[in-house]
C-alpha cells in the first residue's frame, strides 16, 4: 500500500526547506529579535548607543554557540531564510528613513565630505587590510564598508554583495562595535578642542561617526544643535550606500574578486536588486505621496527584520571561525578608525573655511 500523497508532499516540503524547518527557524530567530529589541528600548543600552542590531548579532553568536548546534537540523533552513531573504527586504525598506530632500539640509558641503569620506575611507581599507594585513578582499569589503557608510546596517548589505560566509561578517560587525563605541565617548570630548562651531561638529561627526545609533549619542551630548546636523549628514551618507554597493559590486567583479577563490576569473556583471530597490523607495518617500504614520511602521518593519537576520547571522557565526580570523580585522579597524578621527576633522576644518 503506498503512502498518502500528503506525506510524500510533506517530505518533499522538508526537503526542500519550505515546510516545518523554516518555520522553526524564524521562530528561534524571532525570539532572539525580539528579545534584542527590547533591551534596545532600556535605558542603559540606550545611553551606550548599543543598537537592536548590534545586540541581536551579539544574543545570536551566544545562541548558536550553546544551544543552536543541536537545533540546527530542524531550524537550518529558516535561519539562512532570515539571514540572505529578510537581510535584503529590511535593506530595501530601509529607504523609508529617508528622502531626497535630507540632502538639501546639509548643503554642498554635507555631501562633498560624506561621498569624499566613504571613497576614502573604503579605498583605504581594500589596500591596507589586503597589502599590509594580509586579509581576503571580502574581509576588506566588510570592515571598510562598515566603517565607511553606517555600521552593522552596511556590513550586512555588502555581504551578499562581496558574498562572504558569517564568521566574516560577524568580524566585520565585531569592529564596528568596537570602535563605534569608543568614537561616542571621544568625540564629545575633542568638541572642546578643535575649534568647530556646534553645526560643524555636528557634520564631523555624522560623517565620520560608524552607527546611526552612534551619531545620535555622540551628537546628543555636544548638543541640540551638533545633534540636529549629526543626523542629517549621517542619513545623507546612508543614503549613499545603494549607489556605492553598485559601484562596489560592478568594480569587484570587474577585477575578478567575486569569483571562488581569491584567483578566480572575472564574474559575469550583476547588479544588487536590493540596492536599487532602496534608492526607489527613497524616491517614493521624497514625493510625500506616502503618510507619515505608514512610513514610520514600514521603518519599524525594516529595523525588525534588519534585527532578525543579524540575529541569524549570529547564529551562524562560530567561536572558532573568528579566533581563526585573527587581531588583523581589528588593526584595520583601527587604522580605518584613526584615519576617520584625524583625516575627518582635516576635511571638516577644509570645507568650514572655504564654505
């Protein structure tokens, strides 16, 4: 007597990692973002700038180091779902904190230094990390497109980009926290010392500062007028993160670096749909065609699911993987991290004078 064709269709389901298993999977991760959310909402994570996202990749590697190895059969499937699909869905939605119109608030001058620090700042970082440090040009990607655009956020859209495993990016998202963390404590501190007005400050900081999350604590605490002109600068040089993973994505495969190995002839051009999916939400916000109220629940969306695929990106991040990577990532961080902090301020203090 055979089967009942349900239970072939079920098992061809599982198979294939549409049934059952995906759903355990968002469960598990939705738990681990969720969790990450709300301690992003207190009061102390808060005042250190740790953000949901941040936090859902740290909760993620404790997970998938303890318990998740002994889940993963069942919860796989829906985990890498979280990590490559939501990934990209949360990106383009991301678009809604944005409109075309951010630009015009920080003038010519906000949009000079941020396109000047982001090509800089990455060029740096791909023949650094590469010539002196010796690490893999995905490894450069991530570091230096995290420290160049937004943090965690840019680390995670270049992933598909520079198609790097987790342990890679987790590294990469390691020294963004790091770094990030100290830049809010250092800054306010040099406010004193380097002979910017509050507005100027401001835009130093949202163009060399790594996480929004970062910006706004760091401006916060020169001022409302730091503050005010922190974020906007800082959402202009978010806003350039779709145009420079085209760019990233058309010159890496140009010279070959995409392929399977490190030799690999070059790939076939493709562009990141996800990044032009960005822009054209940005596009649609700008028209104020959307309501307010339904573009911040679509940006509430975007940070959840951003949140849920760190989360499972920690989750595949092993322990062992990053020791192997080594203190090299975190020098470059580091070289990257100074040459924002100095090279930053001489920008800065180049276009206070000529504007």
């Amino acid at each position: 007597m055979s089967a009942h064709p349900t239970s072939h269709l079920s098992a061809r389901l599982l198979e294939r990692g549409k049934g059952p298993t995906i759903w355990w999977g968002l469960i598990l991760v939705a738990v681990i973002g969720g969790l990450a959310y709300w301690c992003a909402g207190l009061a102390f994570t808060q005042k250190a700038g740790l953000s949901a996202l941040t936090l859902a990749i740290v909760l993620g590697m404790l997970a998938g180091n303890t318990v998740f190895p002994a889940l993963s059969a069942q919860a796989g499937a829906g985990v890498d779902f979280c990590k490559n699909r939501l990934l990209r869905a949360g990106i383009i939605l991301f678009g809604f904190r944005l409109t075309l119109q951010d630009a015009t608030a920080v003038g010519l001058e906000g949009i000079v230094l941020d396109a000047v620090v982001i090509l800089s700042v990455f060029s740096l970082a791909m023949v650094v990390g590469h010539r002196v440090f010796k690490l893999d040009r995905q490894t450069c990607m991530l570091v230096g497109a995290g420290s160049a655009i937004c943090g965690a956020a840019a680390v995670m859209a270049m992933e598909p980009v520079a198609r790097a495993p987790a342990h890679k990016v987790s590294v990469a998202v390691a020294t963004v926290v790091v770094f990030g963390s100290i830049s809010m404590f250092l800054y306010p501190m040099l406010f004193p010392l380097l002979g910017l007005s509050p507005h100027e400050f401001g835009i130093y900081i949202g163009s060399t500062v790594h996480e929004v999350a970062q910006v706004v604590a760091a401006g916060d605490s020169v001022g409302v007028a730091a503050a005010n002109s922190a974020v906007i600068t800082k959402m202009l040089r978010v806003m350039m993160l779709a145009p420079f993973l085209i760019l990233v994505s058309w010159w890496a495969q140009r010279r070959g670096w995409l392929g399977k190995g490190e030799d690999a002839q070059p790939a076939k051009a493709s562009v990141p749909w996800f990044a032009i999916g960005f822009v054209l939400v940005v596009c649609l916000n700008s028209t104020g065609l959307i309501p307010p109220q339904f573009a911040s629940a679509l940006v509430e969306v975007s940070t959840l699911l951003l949140v849920m695929a760190m989360a499972a990106l920690g989750l595949r991040t092993h322990a062992s993987a990053i020791r192997q990577a080594g203190l090299a990532p975190l020098a470059l961080a580091g070289v990257l991290f100074t040459f924002l902090l100095v090279g930053g301020w001489a920008l800065n203090m180049l276009v206070a004078r000529l504007g």
